[in-house]
C-alpha cells in the first residue's frame, strides 16, 4: 500500500498530467459534493450554536459562543467531518470505479495499449482531491460558522457583533492552516485507500461483483479511521 | 516470433504450467485449445506480460517479456493487441471513443485523421452506425466486434485472441471467426487464439497447440490433431469435420 502511494506522487509530479480525466474529477470530487457540505456544514454549525450556548451559558460565557463554534469548525470538525463526507460520497464510487474497471480487465487493457494505469485512474483523483478538500472544507467552515451564529445569535440571542467580533479576536491564523493542513492530508489519505482498494480489487477482496462491494466497504471503513487517526496525531504535532 | 520456454505458474499450490514450451512463427495463426481451466487464458497473459512466469521465459520477438520493464515493455505492447474474453471495452466511453483512444493516447495524429481511421476500422468489423453507442447499448457480438476493431486500429504485429467467440451464439460466432481471418489477410500479424470452437477456429488456422496436465499435449495442423490416435485429443477434437490450412509434422507429448 506505502509502494502505490510513492508510485502515485511519482507520477503525479512527473508529466505528462490527463488534464481532462483531472477536471472531470474536479467536478466529481469537488463540485458535486457542495450540497452535501452546504447540509451537513450548516447543521454541524446550528448543533454547536445550541450546544455551544447552553454549556457556555452555564458560567456566563455565552459572548464567547463565536470563538467556540469558530474554532471547534476549523481546527477539527471542519476538515474531519468534510472528509468523512467525501469519503462516503466520492471515495466509495472511486473505489466501485476502478474495482469495476479490474474486473472487467479494462484496466489490463490500458496496460497493454502501453499507457500507464496509475495516470489515467489514480493521479488525477489524488490531485483532484488534494485542491477540492481544503476548498470544500473552507465551506464547510463558513457554513458551520454562520449556521452556529442563525442558532446563537438570531434565535438565543447573541449579538452579532459579539459573536463575529470575539471569534476575530480569538481565531487565528495558526488555526487555519491547522485546518488546511489536515484537509490536505484527509485528502490524500482518502484517493490513496480508495484508489488502492480498487485497483487491488480481486486481490485481496474475491472476485465479481462480491468483490467490488467488499473493497467499496474496506476503502470506506479503512478510510475513515485512518482520518481520524491521522486526525489525533496531526492534533498532537501541531497543538 | 513468440516463443515460450519451459514455462511453470501456479496458483495457490496449484500447479496450472509445468514446462510449457511452444513457438509460434511470424505471419502464423495458432490455435490454443484444452480444457476449462488448463490455462489457455493464463498462457496469453503471459505473452502479453500482464502476467509473470515463476520459471521459464517468453520471448517476443527476441525479447523477454517478463524481464520487459518501462520503455521496452511500453515498445513491445505497442506492436501488441489483445481481444480480452469479454471485450474489456471502457464502459464511460461509446464505440467510436474507445477505438479512438489507443491512437489520441500513443499516437500523435490528427482528430481527422484518426476519424477517418477509426471509422473505417469500424466499418471493417461491421459496425458503422453504431459508432455513438455505449458498451452497455450493444449486443455481445457487437461488443467484440468493437473490441477487435480497438485492438486492430494500431496495426499491431502481434494479436492475441482470448475466446473470441464465447457467450455469442453459433452465426455470430461464426461471424467473428470470419472476421478474424479477413483482419489477418489484411494485416498478416502473428496470431495466438484461444478458443472452444474447434470446427470453425480450425477452418483459419495454420497450427493447433493442445493443453493438458500443464504442458503441450499435442501440436501439429488442424488436420493432424483430427485424425491423431490419441485418446486425449480424440475426446477432446471429436469427430469434427473440420481441417486446416497447412500440414506438416505433429508432435504429441503422451
């Protein structure tokens, strides 16, 4: 697995890039995955407006409900639950993908037209994925951040101007490319395990449509705790 | 022009090669027959690289196919084409795109050119008309008949048959056997068929090679392996009237 990844950024660093096969993940990855963000963002953000206020209420704190949903959202729930997102979303049909493609020998067929397999289906989805995780969890973020103050300010009654004006206070810089940081990785964590998964389908998961459905809920498991692993470990290097 | 050497290969203790030695000349059509699961499919991928022997070697062309690594295999598969079983078309792409795709990748053609081209390869294997449809829109023969025209469109030298006619019914079969032919009077490449159908496969071949219990059973011309004594061979080929292109000399390893 460590082998197909530094052949993946091998390739990926080298040219030429498909620039077609990468856009078109662009819009899988990135685009088509908004909505989902735009839900779960404003969601995660209205829940942590409720929660957030009623734990700060209790010491009088509730003017730093802001700085609260505003860094619970960036440094963490944004980019883990974004990626977790995306994993569902995105991961489990690039692993369904290219699993296909193994068992119908389309993927044997592109090595024998003397074209490099890992061009074609892994490297535009690991790019792909490392420029849309951190925009979408940027969205995520906003959204999250907008659906705590709808919650805190418009419903339990703290003033815009303190909930935005603390959060500048306490937010910063360090925090966000915390967030940015993580993404990335989440990113590249997620092609990584569901490209593998799929292109070794038949491998290690059987054969036949049993075989795709099996590396689709490996790729999807597998990934999901590696995020958070890798969750806890960026936590403690960067804290 | 291919040349297999003392090949050994198995799968999970599973011994399916032991000491497969077999040569096919250049310009020749050999057919690889034996039964389900003797490795008649395995073989081919071997020749084709996508598989690699624990003993033994494949020359292609005085080179060894499993030692092949980056540019001389890349070199080696684009003289090379393969029908796979069941096509392996690119199902995201329709007729015309997945012909189209091994020349806008390797070549450096013009888009008109490699229209004209391609629509004439279709028009070939008989598929005009049916250039904007999607694998999953097309019947199994068409299906091949795209694959072949896919494998045919960079003139390779060397061609690769794996079952051709399975899964098509007995006309369509026959169909694509023809079909076969007419692509190596055209084109004259080197050609290893695995297949079933003895009757019709036999009619266009120059050599039949028989698997069995890992090595060559028995090789000579069509006509030969109808009329051997041997009993393996004999249930196998039964009493098909077919008979081959060329004779010469038959070797069985009983």
């Amino acid at each position: 697995m460590g082998l197909f990844l530094v052949k993946a950024v091998l390739f990926m660093v080298i040219p030429p890039l498909k620039f077609n096969r990468f856009l078109k993940q662009i819009r899988f990855i990135g685009l088509q995955s908004v909505v989902l963000i735009l839900l779960t963002g404003g969601f995660t953000g209205m829940v942590l407006g409720f929660q957030g206020f009623y734990s700060l209420s209790k010491f009088g704190s509730d003017a730093f409900l802001g700085p609260m949903v505003g860094l619970a959202l960036i440094k963490e729930l944004g980019p883990v639950l974004a990626a977790l997102m995306v994993t569902g979303r995105a991961g489990s049909a690039i692993t369904a993908e290219i699993g296909i493609m193994r068992m119908s020998e389309q993927i044997d067929a592109l090595e024998l037209m003397g074209l490099n397999p890992y061009r074609y289906l892994v490297v535009p989805n690991l790019l792909a994925a490392m420029i849309c995780l951190p925009l979408l969890t940027a969205i995520f973020d906003v959204v999250g951040i907008f659906g705590g103050y709808l919650i805190g300010g418009k419903l339990l009654g703290v003033g815009a101007g303190t909930y935005f004006g603390e959060m500048a206070s306490y937010v910063e810089m360090q925090d966000i490319m915390e967030g940015f940081y993580k993404s990335l990785s989440f990113g590249v964590i997620i092609t990584w395990v569901c490209c593998f998964k799929g292109y070794y389908a038949g491998v290690f998961t059987g054969f036949g449509s049993e075989g795709v459905s099996r590396a689709t809920t490996q790729a999807v498991v597998l990934s999901s705790v590696l995020i958070l692993v890798w969750d806890y470990f960026m936590t403690s290097i960067l804290f | 022009m291919i040349k297999i050497e003392n090949l050994y290969r198995s799968f999970d203790g599973n011994e399916v090669f032991r000491g497969i030695s077999l040569e096919v000349m250049k310009g020749e059509v050999l057919a690889l027959i034996g039964r389900s699961g003797c490795g008649k499919s395995v073989l081919l991928k071997h020749v084709a690289g996508l598989m690699k022997p624990e003993k033994g070697r494949v020359v292609v062309d005085g080179r060894e196919m499993d030692v092949a690594r980056g540019r001389s295999l890349t070199a080696l598969r684009d003289r090379l084409g393969f029908l796979f079983q069941g096509g392996a078309l690119f199902d995201s792409m329709n007729v015309f795109e997945n012909v189209a795709f091994p020349l806008k990748e390797k070549t450096k053609l013009s888009d008109k050119r490699i229209q004209t081209k391609v629509l004439e390869e279709l028009d070939n294997v008989g598929l005009s008309g049916s250039e904007y449809k999607y694998p999953s829109q097309i019947s199994g023969g068409m299906v091949k008949r795209a694959a072949l025209a896919r494998a045919l469109v960079g003139d390779p030298e060397i061609m690769l048959f794996d079952e051709p006619t399975t899964g098509l019914d007995p006309v369509t079969g026959h169909d694509i056997i023809k079909l076969i032919d007419a692509c190596h009077r055209r084109l004259h490449f080197t050609g290893i068929v695995v297949t079933h159908e003895i009757s019709t496969v036999f009619t266009i071949v120059d050599r039949v090679a028989m698997l069995n219990e890992g090595v060559v059973w028995a090789d000579g011309t069509p006509s030969e392996l109808f009329s051997s004594k041997d009993p393996i061979v004999r249930a196998f080929v039964g009493d098909s009237d077919g008979r081959g292109k060329r004779e010469g000399g038959m070797h069985e390893k009983v």
